[in-house]
C-alpha cells in the first residue's frame, strides 16, 4: 500500500511540473549564469541572409555591441541582471519571423526587439501582445507594424514621419520646388512614405511633377522609369525605397539625371554595400536620425566600438540596435525593477516607456502612447564611400 501512495505521490508531483512549467526539464523561470546574476534574455528577429540581410545584421550588431558594453560596465549586473541576447534570421519572411519568435520564447526571452522589417514586425507584435511581452522594434517603420498593440513601441522613426520630414526639410533648405517620385507600389514602407510625402508637398507648395512605380516582380529594369524622370524637369528625385532598389536605380540612371538631386529616407542606408562603385553613390541624400561622424562622445565611442569589432563604421540600422537596448535598461530603471524584483515585469517596462527620455546615437527621445518616438531627422550625404553629415547651408 505504501508502495502505491509513494507512486501516486510521485505522480501528482510530475504532474504539478507539467502544468507550471511544461516539464521538470523547462529553463528556469528567470536562470542565473555562473556568477550568480540574474539573466534578462532579449531576443531580436530580422533578416540574416537574403537580399535585405544588412539591414538585420546591423541591428543585430548594434544591439550586440550595446549588449556587450552594459555587461562590461556593470559587473555585478545592471540593476542585478546579466542581458543576455540572442537574434534569430527570419530570412526577410513574417511566417519564419513568427516561429523564430516562438523559438525565442521557448528559450526563455523577457523582451523582445520585435524584428527589422515592417511586415514581419507586424508578426512579432501580434505574437507578443497574447504574451505581455514589451516589443520595442529598432526599425520596423509602417505603422501596421506596432499599431495594433499597446506592448509595442518603436526607436526608428514611422514611414509617415518620414514621409512629412522629407518634404519639411526639402522645403525649409529650398532644396527643390519640382520633384519626381520612384517608389515600390506594392511595399508598405514605400507607399506610406510616398503617400504622406506627397500630401505635405502640397502644404509647402512642391510641385510633383512625375510619379513612376515598380512591383516587386518589375524590380530589375528600370529604364522607362528613369527616362519619364529625366524628361519632367525635375528638381530633385525622392526615393522612399531599399537599398537593394536604389543600387540598381543608380546605376541605370548614371549620366541621366545630371542635375537632379537624389533623396531617400532610412531605406537607402547600407547602400554602399550594394553597389560595386562607391562613387555612384556619390551626391545621394537621405534622411535619418544618426550621423557616424558626429562629433558628441556617445557617437564617437559606439563608432569606435563597433569598428573594432565588425572592421565596418554603423549606419542607422546599428544605430537603432543600439539605442533600442539602452531604452530597455532605462524603462526597466524608471519602472524601478531589479533582479530581486521582477513581478509583473513586462507590465512595469511597458508602463514606463511614456515617462522616460532617451539620450540616444539616434538623438534624445521620449514616446507617446501609440509607440511612435519624437526626435529630430539629420540629412547625411553619400561622398567618397561613406554617409557624412549634410549641410544644408553650402
């Protein structure tokens, strides 16, 4: 009789490990590493591989460089914890960015950095939101991308945003008064810079005088397009489109638009490293929060860093890693959380992303309750194989 209590006992034990944790085998709750410290696991989601790739592994390497910087600095732990992180490719794709966002909770993630592009992005955010878990994307850009939750925030800045600021600066510098569009007609990020883009040139009292478009199956040939442009008696182009277009768009446009100034947004970062030329970049403007030759130390020293360990200078992508891993570490100090204390953690975390203020590479920010950041856009120029900061004036 002893024999089968023992046994029914052993059985309701296994079982009560089952329903808390899954298994008795499960990661621990909250694990410590070898040193005692608590491990605060964030976990970040974007393009690895493929056509879009450096856009995921800058902000994987940006985050990693803060990640690694906070650690060093902090040996007992940041508020007690050790930040662990860990950045699954999800080729470009939402489905593969939602199971790489299911692999990262089973392996233990408190936070997550959401994922690089919009579409996948939007994925994430509507996985995490059934979860709790804060969603703070480095650069998932289309409102689509976080509007649907009150967990997501964003540290780039939305493609409306984009939009308006590009027509804002374009007229405040007498940039142009006529300008032609090129933009990709089935990409949300494309569209919804276009589309505020266009409405805010109609404020300033900017002409668009020509308006050409590609699909994602018409993305190599680009010829009628650039000839309608050249014709139109443009000004300026604005470009509201990726890098990987923009290269081919260069380079079947060289000698074709001599006059015209060339502008994008956020998407033309990483440019140069999709071009085999970097003087065909030459002259190309884009706008976007973070210049890697400016002078403020905290610019300098994450340049520095992160030229010592990637032999590569960062562009915004990195900068948005980056920045987004020093607002998690302050929204968890206002929150007043610690590694002896982290009930309802992600609640505290989320609560605290309206009251802080973030002195970032990317500028100093604060967040509204719909997750949209405020900070002021920079325009950087492409000269000589690097972005540098444009000046308006000369």
């Amino acid at each position: 009789m002893k024999k089968i209590v023992s046994l029914l006992l052993s059985a309701a034990m296994l079982l009560g490990c089952m329903v808390l944790l899954g298994s008795c085998g499960a990661k621990e709750e909250w694990p410590v590493d070898e040193n005692g410290l608590t491990e605060l696991f964030i976990g970040g989601i974007g393009p690895l591989t493929g056509d879009y790739a450096n856009y995921g592994v800058s902000v994987r390497n940006g985050a990693q460089i803060a990640v690694d910087e906070i650690n060093a600095a902090n040996p007992e732990g940041i508020l007690g914890f050790k930040l662990v992180y860990e950045a699954q490719d999800s080729k470009g794709d939402p489905d593969s960015a939602t199971s790489a966002y299911g692999k990262l909770m089973d392996e233990g993630m408190k936070v997550s950095l959401g994922a690089t592009l919009s579409g996948e992005t939007a994925a994430v955010t509507a996985a995490a939101k059934e979860d709790g878990l804060l969603v703070l994307t480095p650069s998932g850009s289309a409102v689509s991308a976080i509007a649907d939750s009150d967990k997501a925030f964003r540290i780039c800045f939305s493609d409306p945003a984009q939009g308006k600021a590009s027509a804002d600066y374009i007229a405040e510098y007498g940039l142009a008064t006529k300008v032609a569009v090129f933009y990709g007609s089935d990409n949300d990020y494309c569209v919804g810079l276009y589309n505020t883009f266009k409405d805010e040139c109609a404020v300033k009292g900017i002409e668009i005088v020509m308006v050409q478009a590609f699909t994602t199956s018409t993305n190599t040939d680009f010829s009628t397009q650039i000839d309608a442009i050249a014709a139109s008696g443009a000004e300026l182009v604005f470009l509201p489109i990726y890098a990987a277009e923009a290269s081919s768009f260069l380079t079947q446009s060289k000698g074709k638009l001599d006059g015209m100034k060339l502008f994008g947004c956020d998407g033309l970062d990483g440019l140069l490293t999709k071009i085999d030329d970097p003087a065909t970049a030459n002259g190309v403007l884009m706008l976007t929060p973070f210049a890697a030759d400016a002078s403020d130390a905290k610019t300098q020293n994450f340049v520095k860093l992160y030229k010592e360990k990637y032999n590569t200078t960062p562009d915004q992508f990195a900068a948005d890693g980056y920045d987004a891993i020093y607002t998690i570490v302050e929204a968890m100090k206002q929150a007043g959380l610690n590694s002896k204390d982290v009930e309802d953690f992600n609640a505290r975390i989320i609560a605290a992303m309206t009251k802080i203020t973030v002195n970032g590479v990317t500028g100093s920010m604060t967040w509204t309750p719909d997750g949209e950041p405020t900070k002021v856009p920079m325009a950087m120029e492409y000269k000589d194989g690097a972005a540098v900061l444009f000046d308006p004036t000369k």
